[in-house]
C-alpha cells in the first residue's frame, strides 16, 4: 500500500460552522493514520493555535504535522520541532503598520504565544474567538517585536475595498519581498515572498519522500488554492467561497458539516483499503 498525504484546511473544511470536527471526520482521519498515511493540517494560524486544534484532534501522533500562517512556518507535532521557517523582517512591521494607522485600518503580527497589535477594536476580538489565543495590545510595534515574524494580517470586517485599496497602494510597494492574497474577504494576509500552501505542500512531499502524485490537499478559501492547484489530487468543499472550485479537480458531495473531509479520505487516501 502505497503511503499518501492529505493536507486539510481548519476552518469551512476538517471544522464544521461550530468550529468542531465532525465524528465522521473524526473516525476518517483516525484511520488513515492507523493505515500509516501522512495528516497535515494546513492553516493561515499562527502555529500555536494549530497546536491547540491538533491536540483537541488527536492529531499528535507519528505522522501528524503543522503547516502555519500559510505556509512560513511547518511543525513536526510528534517529534515536537519547527522544520522549516521563514519569517518577514521585523523592519517592514513598523512602516506597514504605521501606514495602515493612516489608513484607520486594523493589522496584527505574532510572537511565539501571542497575537501582537496597537489597537483593540471589533476585529480583534472576532478574530480571537476563532483562534482562541491570548494577546497584548503594544504601544509601538518596533518595541515589540524581538523576532522578525511569521506573517501579518490586515482585518476590515465591513469593507473589503479598503483592504484592496491597502493590499494596492501600500503593500504593493514591497513586491519581492511580501506576498498578499485573502483568506476570506475580512482577511488580507501578509506573509514572505513566495510563500503559500502551495509551496508548503511540494516542501513537505519532497521533505518526507513521498511523491507528489500521492498528495491530496482540501480546502475552501482563496489561500487554499495554490495547495489544491499543486497537490495531485485538489479537493474542492462544496461550501467553498465563490470561485475557488475551478482551481480543483473533485468537488465533495458533502459539506463541511456533514464529513466532507471524510469523504475525501475514504476515495483517495484509504483507496486500497476498502
């Protein structure tokens, strides 16, 4: 039997609307570890928050690993170590903030443990909710930061055109050194040049010896689909944002709050099994 590779999306994907995994997943994903296959999760969190879902997963085992902030940071949970980073410098923080200031628009970063931002508001807390990860509210970003970072985000939670008009006439200054794309239309983020699900899905094929041809990536959002687009088999949710099927070649039947990750493992993970 040969080994394959899912890489699955948290949230509208492996995580129903309540933010819970579904038996039926549940039951998938456990079996497709005790058959000796690979399970990645693959998320825009920060890596501590992935760690946190992974844990209530069960997803600690041998065989089990961590894509975070879209690809810049990839963790080994079983063995409990980063085994690839890369990170913006810390000197871009301070203007890309001080900017989105100007602008009255929300942006965060990240230590280790916490999200790190200057301004309270509504975005920050509907974004914790989600991650469940505590933060601090700094004075001055430059202070902060005694790590160059993961990745930023820019949050507007009414306006998406003033998120395009930030990504066009501030973040586009930086080409070559940043990449931006959405990960829902509240979401702008912000990571190093060249980074992306995608390229986290080769890295960790080539990482763990396992061709690409048995890789398969789930997904829903527009930061998932240069990982479906560059796993063998992309899996398109139904309940995907508009557009993104057409980056996939399958398309579930089932929703993610009905086992649509499930579904995935049983017809191209667990193939030979049953």
């Amino acid at each position: 039997m040969s080994k394959r590779i899912l890489f699955t999306d948290l949230d509208g994907t492996l995580l129903n609307d309540e933010k819970k995994i579904t038996p039926g997943n549940q039951a998938a994903i456990d079996e497709a570890l005790e058959n000796g296959h690979i399970i990645v999760i693959t998320t825009g969190r920060p890596l501590v928050s992935a760690l946190i879902q992974a844990e209530r997963l069960g997803l600690v085992k041998k065989g089990c690993y961590a894509i975070a902030y879209n690809g810049s940071q990839i963790y080994d949970i079983y063995h409990k170590k980063t085994i690839y980073g890369r990170t913006l410098s810390r000197e871009l923080a301070a203007p890309i903030f001080a900017e989105a200031a100007k602008r009255q628009l929300y942006i965060q970063t990240y230590n280790a443990s916490h999200i790190l931002t200057e301004h309270d508001g509504p975005e920050l807390q509907h974004y914790t909710k989600t991650i469940l990860i505590p933060y601090h509210i700094i004075e001055n970003i430059s202070d902060a930061l005694t790590e160059d970072p993961y990745k930023l985000i820019a949050i507007d939670l009414n306006n998406h055109q003033k998120l395009l008009d930030f990504q066009k006439e501030v973040l586009s200054k930086y080409e070559g050194t940043l990449d931006t794309f959405f990960s829902d239309d509240a979401f702008l983020e912000i990571v190093p040049t060249g980074i992306s699900k995608g390229f986290a899905v080769r890295w960790m094929c080539d990482y763990l010896g396992i061709p690409l041809e048995n890789s398969v990536a789930a997904g829903d959002a527009q930061n998932d689909i240069s990982m479906i687009e560059a796993a063998c088999v992309g899996a398109v949710m139904c309940n995907a944002f508009p557009g993104i099927a057409e980056h996939g070649n399958y398309i579930t039947k089932a929703d993610n709050n009905h086992d649509g990750v499930a579904e995935i493992i049983h017809r191209f993970i667990l193939k030979d099994t049953h």
